[in-house]
C-alpha cells in the first residue's frame, strides 16, 4: 500500500515536470493575441476583459442579447422584419476586433490548434441545440477554396464538437455545387444573389436526413445569406428542423 502511494506520488511529479518543461519549450499563450498565459487554450486578462460573451436575456429565434429580460417568447427586431428558415441561431460571441483576430487565425493561419478550445466555447453556447440535433453539419466550402485553403474550418470545429458531444458528424449530408464569390465586400443583396442555389443535399443522403433535426455549423453569422441558403437546401431534402451554431455573430439589432 505504502509502495503504491509512493509511487503515484512519483508519477505525479514526473508529470508536473515533464508539463513545466513543455511549457518552457512551447510557452502557452493566448488564444487572440502573443502575449503569455499560465494554461492552455486560455486568454491574457486583457484580450478577456474585451471579450463579449453572449448571454441571457436574448431573443429565442437570433440569439441577439436583450439589455432587459422581457420574456420567452419576445423576438428581437431582426427576426421580426426577417424571419429566418432556421428555427434558432445561437452564438458565442458578438463580433468585433478580438473575434476578427480570433477567426482571422483559424481561417487564414492555420491554427487548428485553437479549435478544441473555440468548439468548447460554442459547446456551452449552443447546449439546448446539441441536446435536440440528431446530426451536426459544418457550412461546406466548394472543393475549388477547399484545395487552396487546405481545410475548412467549420467543419473542424463540427467534428470536435460532435465528437465531444457524442453526437453523429455528418459532412455529406451537404455539399456546396457552386463556386461562389467571397462574402466580403458585399451588400445583403449581393451576398444572397451569390450564394442562391449553391448548396445541395446529395441524393443517396436525403434518406438519412429525412425527419432529422441539423445543427448547422458556421464561423460568423453576417448577414446570415450562407447558413439561410445552406438551411434552406437542407429543408427541401426532408430535415424537420435546423438549429445554427456560430462563433460570432455581427451585430446588426441595437435592441
């Protein structure tokens, strides 16, 4: 028994010592900018004092953040004027400068590495969402970029979080058909024109998605022209629903 404790006691402190070594090797730093953290996948005091975390009182349908808690079943102004064909959109955070960087990185540098660390972030986000989907789908690119970009970064962050939530990754459930401009730089109109028919659902996959509930899986939510294009191709398949989970969402309704 002594033998035994002591020689936990050894594991523990080989492990302390191999992770101090590591961090000496590659120092943790924070998620969004250089500067020096103490663990892993966390952010300094500063770039987390920025950070606008969205959170309750908000509007069921948007996931906009309400200043005041005016009830369930009040919409914000946006999903009034424009209802959308998705059921709810949820989101982690309300995009601005820090988010930029943070997506900027994961799209344009490589950064897999944040991608466990972002995909739990929107686990907490979207928990009622992950609870109702029978399968999640990450918001396909065409396999022209996909070749260029090397990988899409939706949909490593659909595959972490369906794999932490034990809950079916299901990529071929969409494809996207058409090769379409860049969203930015475009108006609401330009950017819906440029992705109207672009998504399709295979047919040997329409079985499967028939009657399902999707999460649909996306980076920043602008206008919403991509998710509602990419929700309304799956409809037409046969899902009976869809949810939508970002990691920012732009802020376009003051209330």
């Amino acid at each position: 028994m002594q033998y035994s404790i002591l020689n936990s006691s050894l594991k523990n402190r080989v492990r302390s010592l191999v992770k101090g070594f590591a961090n000496v090797i590659v120092p943790n730093t924070c998620l969004i900018c250089d500067a020096y953290v103490a663990q892993p996948g966390g952010c300094c005091a500063t770039c987390w004092s920025k950070l606008s975390f969205v959170k309750a009182p908000m509007c069921p349908v948007m996931g906009i953040p309400f200043q005041f808690d005016m009830g369930d079943k009040i919409l914000s102004a946006e999903a009034i004027a424009n209802p959308p064909p998705f059921e709810r959109l949820r989101t982690v955070f309300l995009y601005d400068d820090e988010i930029r960087r943070l997506v900027s990185l994961i799209k344009y540098s490589d950064r897999t590495d944040l991608v466990p660390w972002i995909a739990n972030w929107m686990m907490v986000a979207g928990g009622a969402l992950l609870d109702d989907a029978n399968y999640i789908v990450p918001v396909p690119l065409h396999v022209s970029r996909l070749r260029k970009r090397r990988f899409n970064q939706s949909a490593e962050l659909a595959r972490c979080i369906g794999k932490s939530r034990n809950l079916a990754y299901a990529p071929e459930l969409l494809i996207r058909r058409k090769a379409t401009r860049q969203q930015v730089g475009l108006t609401e109109n330009q950017r819906e024109r440029n992705v109207s028919g672009a998504f399709s659902v295979p047919e040997a996959s329409k079985p499967v998605l028939s009657g399902k509930r999707i999460l649909l899986v996306d980076d920043v939510y602008t206008t919403g022209a991509t998710v509602k294009a990419a929700t309304r191709a799956l409809l037409r398949a046969g899902a009976s629903n869809i949810d939508v989970l970002v990691l920012a969402k732009v802020e376009t309704d003051p209330l």
